[in-house]
C-alpha cells in the first residue's frame, strides 16, 4: 500500500497528458517570442528618435521589460505541467537545483548575476563601460551577457560572470554625458599659468563642450615634464572621441604659441634613476 501511495504521488506531479494543453503552451512560448522581439526593436526605435533625456531610460527599460516577460510566460506554464502543491513544489526545486548546480554552474552564475545586474544596474543599454581591456558602448543586456559596441565599431559579449570578479568602470552611469580627458606631456621650463588658461581657453571654445559642466585643466610635475589633463564633459557622449580629438588638436596648437615643447616619448624613472623611455 505505501508503496502505490508513493508511485501516486509520484504520479501526481505531472498533470495527465490530456489535462495538458500543448496548444496554449506553444501560444504562451510563440506570444512571449514576439512580445519580446517588439520590445527589443520597438524601444530603441523610439529611443533613436525621441528626447535625448528619455534615450536611456527607454533603454535600460528593455531587459528589465524582457525579465518580466519571461518570468510571467514561466509562471503560466508550469502549473499547465506540473500538479503544483508545496510538496511538489519542494520535489521540483530541490531536483531542478541539483541538476543545474552541477551540469551548467557557470551558466546558472552568469544568469544570476544577470538578474543582480537588472536590479542593481552597474550598467544599462547606453552606458559606456569598460570591463577588464574591454571599453564601449552597452547596446543590450541579456540574462546571460551584455554586448558592447566598442570605438571600432566591434562588438564584444561579456558573460555576466564578470561581475563577481572584475570592477566594472561606468563612464556615464544613466547620465547623457560623460568626462572626457585629453593628456599632454610638457617639456619643463614653460609659463605653467599661462599654458594653464591657455588650455583652460581650448575646452571652453570648443563646439563639443557642454557648458554645464565645468571644463578645468590640471597638471602635475613627473620625472619627464609636467602633464596636463583637459576635463570636460561633451554635450553628447557619442562626440566622447570627436571631442578628446578636438581637444588634442588644439591644445597641441596652444602650447606650440606658448612657446612651449612637448615631450613626444614620455619617460618614466626605473627602481635606479634612469630613465625608460617608452
């Protein structure tokens, strides 16, 4: 007797095949499919061509709109499946972890942290990140990875997985702009406050700027001359290169009225004192 009472129950945790309706599974599956495909072409349709404020919150609004689709399509059909009452529930979760704890560990770790990313959002679609060597563009993120659309227009995954052992460097974090650095090398010798406006002067007429932040010019001594920084923030952060580029040029060209001499190779100071040219 006990043993037919356990092969019921056992029985019992999947709904008869005809109480199964394959057909609503598949309109759940095919539905959920092209909910998500209008989503993922729909948003950023009209994120392209609307506000340039509302860009990245209609982004970062897509995987967070895919999750929710996907949990709700899951969640319709397992009782579809499965006779769910607690103690199948508890058969079903304990068997379902064992199995994917040990044939897909770092899949299931790149899908939580996937989860972790959607909620914490270290970096949304829009944001420029750099992870690890890697510094572009997030054009999606998906449970399992994000893509970036790198300065060379090449596109690179990462696995979510990075998020438990890299720092991830977020240039804008949701903002529509981000700091742009151009550096200079400068042979000692020269006006130093003087080059100093003068590059102050070059972030502030260029037509990149975004006058609501502050541009500042910083330097500091090093064993081969003094370094400039330009800080500045660009109007858009799609213009970050054509930005620091103009910055570049420029600067190039008021140090050259100032009188001054860049340092082509700058050189760093070995543990014994001598130079290393690099």
């Amino acid at each position: 007797m006990a043993g037919d009472t356990g092969s019921d129950k056992a029985v019992k945790l999947i709904n008869d095949f005809q109480d199964i309706s394959l057909g609503k599974i598949v309109l759940i599956v095919i539905g959920t499919w092209l909910a998500i495909v209008a989503v993922r072409r729909i948003i950023p349709y009209l994120a392209a061509r609307g506000p340039s404020q509302a860009r990245l919150y209609l982004l970062g609004a897509v995987p967070v709109i895919r999750l929710l689709l996907m949990v709700t399509a899951v969640f319709w059909v397992i009782p579809i499946i499965f006779n769910i009452t607690f103690q199948n529930f508890l058969v079903i979760a304990g068997a379902a972890s064992v199995a994917i704890g040990f044939a897909f560990k770092d899949y299931v770790s790149s899908l939580i942290a996937g989860v972790v990313a959607i909620v914490e959002r270290p970096y949304r679609p829009g944001d420029w990140v750099k992870i690890g060597d890697d510094y572009g563009e997030v054009s999606s993120v998906g449970l399992r990875s994000i893509r970036l659309n790198t300065a060379d227009d090449n596109i690179i995954t990462v696995p979510h997985l990075k998020l438990w052992t890299d720092n991830i460097s977020n240039s804008n974090d949701g903002e529509p702009t981000l700091q742009c650095v151009a550096d200079f090398y400068v042979s000692p010798g020269h006006d130093a406050a003087a080059l100093r406006a003068e590059l102050i002067e070059v972030a502030m007429t260029s037509a990149y700027l975004d006058y609501s932040h502050a541009a500042i010019v910083i330097l500091k001594e090093t064993p081969f001359g003094t370094h400039y920084k330009i800080r500045a923030y660009p109007f858009d952060f799609r213009d970050q290169f054509l930005f620091i580029s103009d910055l570049t040029i420029r600067g190039k060209e008021a140090i050259s009225v100032a009188g001054a001499t860049q340092v082509t190779y700058p050189m760093a100071v070995s543990d014994a004192g001598t130079p290393i040219r690099r």
